[in-house]
C-alpha cells in the first residue's frame, strides 16, 4: 500500500491540492475547521493520512502542535520539504495507520484529524480498530474529524451514466472492496455513509456534526472540464456553501465531513 501512494505523491498537489476543486472542497473543510477549533488555544493534533502536508502546515501555522503521519515515505518526504523555513509546530511521521496504537505511547492528543478520504482506505475491521484505538489515544474531551467518501455521490452518478458507463456510476454503492485510481496508481478503498460511521463507532464515540463537503462541487477528476469554468465553480461553491447546512446531503456528496467526540 505505501508504494502505491509513493507513486500517488509524485502528482497529488497538481491533481489535487492546487487545483482548482481540489482548493473548493478543501476550503469547505477549513470552514467548519475555523468555526470548531479555539482561537486561543493550543491544541495537540494528530493527522491521519497527511499527504504532502497541506492541511497539517495549515493547522500549524493557527497556533497548534501537529503530528501529521502518512504510511507513504514520498508523501512524508514531501511534506518536511514544503516545512522548510516554516517557524511552526509541526513533525512529520510516517506511519501504518494499523499500526497507531503503537505510535508515540508517552502522547496524548486533542484532536486526530484526517482528510480526504484517509479512512476510506480501512476495511469495516480495521475502521473498528482504529476508533477503539482513537479513543486510548485521544484527551478525556477529544474529538475525531474525518473527511469521508460516502457510497453515493449525485454528481458522480450523472457523469457516468450519461457517458453509459452504469458501473462506474454505482461503484460505490457496495459493502466490499473497490480498487480506485489514485494519480495512475490502485489504492484499495472502502465506501462509509453517515450512518456506518456513527454504527462502527458508536460504543466509544458519539457524533457531534455530519456535513456534505462537495454535494455540488465537482469530484477533482473533472478538473479538466471545470478548469476554465470559473463562473460556473463559483456557482457551485455559493451552492455547496448554502447545502453544507443540509446533513443529509453527506451521503450523496463527493465527501462528507463527520465530527465525533469521546463518550
């Protein structure tokens, strides 16, 4: 799995980060981020799935002590790279998110946080470790905050059926395993909606916030055709601003943000 995403790394930040969507989602995110974190507090924060770092240099420069992991060594490599000349907070770690309850024993943290789909990358079992695991690791107020893909997604339904391709536009819908493309490479990936989450984790955490990130914005692989549609993006993001209200628009968005606290 860790090669997988060492070949993903090398075109993440331009198929993803820096585009155009890929900014309009993930503001979304920083949205309900901005709105949920103190402003005068320092907060201890552990990120699953970093990536190249995006999003844990972006909590680490509001003031925060991150620890942002990542089981692939080019994506970590990444990330320290961009960290350069930064005055903040902030280590960079790779690990096997299987292999958290190991991870820095002496720590406990405020937040563990994960983006875009990071814990779509966990069959039901290991989703189920991973909260029994979350809540040893987590303060006694802590809370979880992942960005998730559901098992439908309206836009992704459309695109495909009207390309006639019925079976990738239901490939979510289903209890097993898919093999998705990553930037040209497989990555094994399981769908989650709203109500699997809250089910999986339901003896240790209780849900606090479920909301859709991209119920009208576009999945990032149709950056090529929205690229130079920038009235039509804006359209969609004054829509995906006034939707995300609308919890049960998650389970049909491209993802869906769901926020959990310690029983």
């Amino acid at each position: 799995m860790n090669e997988n995403f060492d070949i993903a790394a090398i075109t993440y930040d331009t198929s993803f980060t820096h585009s155009k969507i890929g900014k309009l989602q993930r503001n979304l995110v920083y949205d309900h981020l901005i709105k949920t974190l103190p402003n005068n507090q320092k907060l201890d924060i552990l990120e699953i799935n970093c990536g190249t770092g995006h999003d844990a240099i972006w909590l680490a420069d509001r003031g925060h002590h991150v620890i942002a992991t990542d089981i692939s060594s080019e994506m970590i490599s990444i990330a320290r790279s961009k960290q350069q000349n930064k005055n903040n907070d902030i280590e960079f770690q790779q690990l096997d998110i299987n292999k958290l309850e190991a991870f820095s024993p002496e720590s406990s943290f405020d937040l563990i946080f994960s983006d875009f789909g990071g814990l779509n990358c966990l069959s039901h079992n290991q989703l189920t470790q991973f909260f029994i695991t979350a809540y040893k690791k987590l303060k006694p107020n802590g809370q979880i905050i992942g960005v998730i893909m559901p098992k439908h997604c309206i836009i992704e339904n459309s695109y495909f059926i009207i390309k006639g391709d019925l079976k990738k536009a239901f490939r979510r819908n289903t209890n097993n395993v898919v093999i998705a493309n990553v930037d040209g490479t497989d990555v094994t990936t399981w769908y989650y909606d709203p109500k699997n989450i809250k089910k999986i984790a339901k003896n240790v955490f209780a849900v606090d916030k479920v909301s859709p990130i991209g119920f009208c914005i576009p999945p990032s692989y149709l950056e090529p055709f929205f690229k130079n549609k920038l009235g039509l993006l804006e359209i969609l993001k004054k829509l995906d601003t006034l939707f995300n209200r609308f919890s049960f628009l998650s389970k049909y968005s491209d993802h869906y943000l769901i926020s959990l606290s310690k029983k």
